[in-house]
C-alpha cells in the first residue's frame, strides 16, 4: 500500500518469452487502471525479445525480476523444476516485500506457481487468472489452496466445483478490447494491403488463422479446411494466411499438408504481426480452428472489425459466437464443416451483412475494457477487505 493506504500496489509479473492473448489481455487492464486507487508494477524475467519490446512499444514501464526464471514451460511437476522453484522464490519475497506489493495478479502457468508462492510468503494477496482449460494439473491440484482468488476468462475454463476445488473462489470475468481502436480501421484498405503482401489476385477469397501455431489450435485443420474449400468450389480463388508464431515445427507440418493436398501455393505464413487489427479487418472470413479454447482474443477481435467468424463449437467458442447471429459454430476437427460455412457465408449476401452487423453490436456491449476493468478492481477490492461481490461478465 502506498500514500497512506489509499493506492494500492498491484504486480503483474510475466515469465515467458513470447506474445499471447494474456499479454493483450493484460495490457487493456494495465493501461486502464484507476491511477488514484492502483499503482501497477510489471516486472518481466525476460527483458529483451517480444514481450519487452509489446510493452515498450505500449509505454508501458517495467522492471527487471530479480531473478532469472528457471521453470521451463510445461515442466512444474518434476524434480528439477521443484528445486529451481525453491532457488527463485525467496528473492522474489523481497522484491514483493522490497515494493510493498499489496496484490500478485499472476497470468499464466509458470507464474501462477512460483509468483503465488513468493506472494503467499510475503504477505500479498494472489489473484490466479486462468486462460486454460478446467482439466490443467494447475487448476485443479494447485488453484484451491495457493491464490487468494481466481479470475477464469469463461464458463468452460472455470474450475469444476467438488471437495477439492477453486471453484468457490472463482469468478468469470471475459478478457478486455479496445472497442473504439477498432472502429478506425478502413476494411477495403486493409484488404488491400493484405492482396499486396501475398500478391494475389484482387478476387481472391482470404482466409485466415490469426494465432500461436500449437497443437490445440489445429493448424493443420485449417491447412484441410482451405483443400476442402478448393476441392467442394474449385472456382473459387482461395488464400490460407497464418499470422502467429510456430511450436514444434508445426509450420513445418502444414506446409507438409498443404503440399500433400495440392494447396501449396495457397497457404501463407504470415508470422506474427503487430497489431494485428489491420491484417485481420483484411481478411473475408476468420477460421477458428481451435478445440478446447478457453476464450479465445481473435473472435472477439474479428466481430469487432466486421470480419464473420466461423469457429469449431469447442471450448469457450460458443460462449462467444451464437450461430448464425454473430458467427457460424461448426463441428470440431472436421475440414468440410469449415468449408461448406465459408461457401454458406460467401453466397448469400443478407446472412453475411446480418452476422457481421449483429457481431459488432454483441462485442460492443459485451467485451469493453471498461467492463473487464471495472470487474477485476472489484475482486481487488474484496482482496483488500472490502465487498465480496463474484462478477460473471
């Protein structure tokens, strides 16, 4: 606490080394503040590459950790990684102690461990903000006892309730967009800038996958959905466009597959662009792939752009899109499905205008930054003492 108990001191600390949705999540939270009630302090393990330079970009201040992050991804339940959480945390208490951290806002795995400890040792409150499924080792083994409280982005990546469980110190509370930015951006210029990059032809359809390249988002899928397309209308022209980084040469893969299909030539490997607002509103349809997803940023983002959704009704999906009024929900892990859609949306011009128009509204009025900030700093405020109050936005 500083100025007499009046500002509170909230951390927000990022171990990894790469740009996720928690980043932008976070960052629309950060930005956004109430300054006389909050003071942020974002510290980064990592402070050169991608991360560092969003935040620099941003204006956003931050300091060094302390101490060099030694948990690897994904590796929390193993020896090794028990006694390089043990070699951190101490140094990790003083610093909290050292800037009198009031509250921890932890936002992914590896910080929800070795942050929520160091925040229970020295005397901060701990806010987990869970961005993945219900069924995570962290959720269930580890969220009912280390946090204070637990913020889930959907219904789907909320703890189970049962005798061993966070789900009583769970609210839902959807990540936060800056609807206004959106509302600036020029979709025949984005488009474009999207045929110049690739060199196609002006009627060419662009399809995109706008994300980190891993397993649970099926790119793969996406590669099969645009062959499906090709293959049900073969005078249609067509372009596939990743735009994210690869994990464990799933490039590589696709590129395998769209060979091995006869769409080589379609598929494009954008990699990551920021901000990404321009080279989505380009695009004629956004294929959310993804099974399992607790909430996914990029639907939201393309409804707020004007560009349909056509997302697998998996995971935090439907929470998001309602068929055929704000988006066309297909069966999961089926190539067809997401082509006869993209055929659906592209031959008949009312149902387009309709979705793209009832999507705007419905992400207007449902995922402002506004409503997302003033959610947490009620949780916040009933960690430090005050009303207990459980938002479900």
């Amino acid at each position: 606490m500083r100025e007499g108990g009046n500002q509170v001191v909230v951390c927000f600390p990022f171990i990894g080394d790469f740009v996720g949705g928690s980043h932008m999540s976070a960052l629309g939270l950060i930005r956004n503040l109430p300054s006389s009630r909050f003071v942020p302090l974002v510290v980064l393990h990592h402070t050169d590459g991608p991360v560092a330079d969003l935040f620099r970009r941003e204006g956003i201040d931050f300091e060094a950790a302390p101490v060099l992050n030694r948990l690897e991804r994904a590796g929390a339940r193993n020896a090794t990684a028990v006694v390089n959480v043990a070699r951190t945390v101490p140094a990790l208490v003083r610093f909290l102690k050292g800037k009198s951290t009031a509250i921890v806002h932890t936002n992914d795995g590896r910080t929800h461990l070795v942050w929520g400890l160091a925040a229970r040792l020295a005397g901060s409150k701990h806010l987990w903000h869970h961005r993945g499924d219900a069924s995570s080792f962290g959720l269930r083994r580890i969220a009912p006892w280390l946090p204070s409280r637990l913020v889930a982005v959907s219904k789907f990546a909320s703890p189970r309730p049962g005798l061993f469980s966070a789900a009583g110190k769970c609210s839902v509370v959807h990540s936060p967009f800056d609807v206004m930015k959106m509302t600036g951006i020029e979709r025949e210029d984005a488009r474009n800038k999207v045929v110049a990059a690739i060199g196609c032809s002006p009627e060419t359809r662009l399809l995109g996958y706008v994300g980190t390249l891993v397993d649970r988002k099926r790119p793969i899928l996406f590669v099969e959905a645009i062959a499906a397309l090709q293959r049900l209308a073969p005078e249609i022209k067509v372009a596939g466009l990743f735009f994210g980084n690869a994990f464990n040469g799933l490039d590589d893969a696709a590129r395998s597959r769209a060979e091995a299909l006869g769409v080589g030539r379609s598929i494009h490997f954008m990699g990551f662009r920021y901000p990404s607002e321009p080279w989505m509103a380009g695009l004629d349809a956004l294929l959310v792939t993804a099974v399992n997803e607790p909430l996914g940023r990029t639907l939201v983002e393309a409804m707020l752009l004007g560009t349909p959704v056509i997302a697998a009704n998996s995971g935090g999906n439907p929470e998001v899109v309602e068929d055929g009024e704000t988006g066309m929900l297909v069966r999961p892990d089926d190539p067809d499905e997401f082509a006869k859609a993209c055929l659906k949306l592209f031959n008949n011009a009312a149902y387009h205008r309709h979705i793209v128009e009832t999507a705007g509204i419905e992400a207007r009025a449902r995922f402002s930054v506004e409503r997302h900030v003033h959610a947490i700093t009620l949780v916040y405020e009933e960690l430090m003492g005050g009303f207990r109050q459980y938002p479900v936005l």
